[in-house]
C-alpha cells in the first residue's frame, strides 16, 4: 500500500522516521548481526512505531536481464541461530539499527506521492 514500486524500499512509520531524522525517500542502511543492506525510506503510517519492514521478492542474483541486481534482498539481515537444534531463522526477533545514508534516493512511486493527501497522511 506504500505506492513504492520496481525495487526494494524500508516502511517506517512517520514518528519513528522523524526521531531518527529519516524523510520520505532518504537512503537508509539497516544493519543486523547477520549483515546489511541499503534502501529507500517510504513513511508509512500503517506499521507500528519502533518497527520496519521490507518486502521480500528482490535482491536477485544472476536471475536475468530484467531482474538481475534490482532491490535487495532483506533476508540477508535475519540472525539464524548458532546452537545446533535451533537451526531456523529467527523472523520476528531480528534486531536492526538503521542509520540515514543520504538526503535522497532512486525510489520509483505510482500515483501521486506527492500530493496534499500524502504529506497530510504522513504528518508532514
């Protein structure tokens, strides 16, 4: 529901981008123990504060000409256990830090993300 389209892109929700200084379309690292990956902010007042999500679907690697390298994939940053009977991923327990990159990024939209609508959605 963010409009985000043709790529990777991190939801935030408004009051957790704002204290951490992230706007609309900001180029963000997160990180978690297991590694990290750079992408766009899309504020999304829809998910819960203090919590971020990517979709999954991209990051492909040698999967052709159209799909090759576009997005990343956000898998990469969930912690898999080390103990030997606890071998899968921990999905709702991974924690990530997030640091801002840069003021702006390459973030394909449809619609009008711009519009009055948005910024007021957003509380911008």
């Amino acid at each position: 529901m963010s409009t985000a389209i043709w790529g990777s892109w991190l939801e935030i929700n408004p009051q957790t981008a704002r204290q951490l200084g992230i706007q609309q379309g900001d180029l963000v690292e997160v990180s978690s123990m297991a590694g990290s990956i750079q992408l766009p902010a899309v504020l999304y007042p829809g998910i819960r504060p203090e919590v971020v999500a990517s979709p999954l679907g991209q990051g492909h690697q040698g999967f052709g000409r159209y799909a090759d390298r576009r997005g990343v994939n956000p898998l990469q940053l969930i912690v898999t256990p080390q103990q030997p009977d606890q071998q899968l991923p921990v999905w709702g327990g991974t924690r990530v830090a997030l640091r801002r990159i840069a003021d702006q990024s390459t973030l394909a939209t449809a619609g009008h993300p711009e519009g009055s609508y948005r910024r007021e959605l957003l509380g911008l």
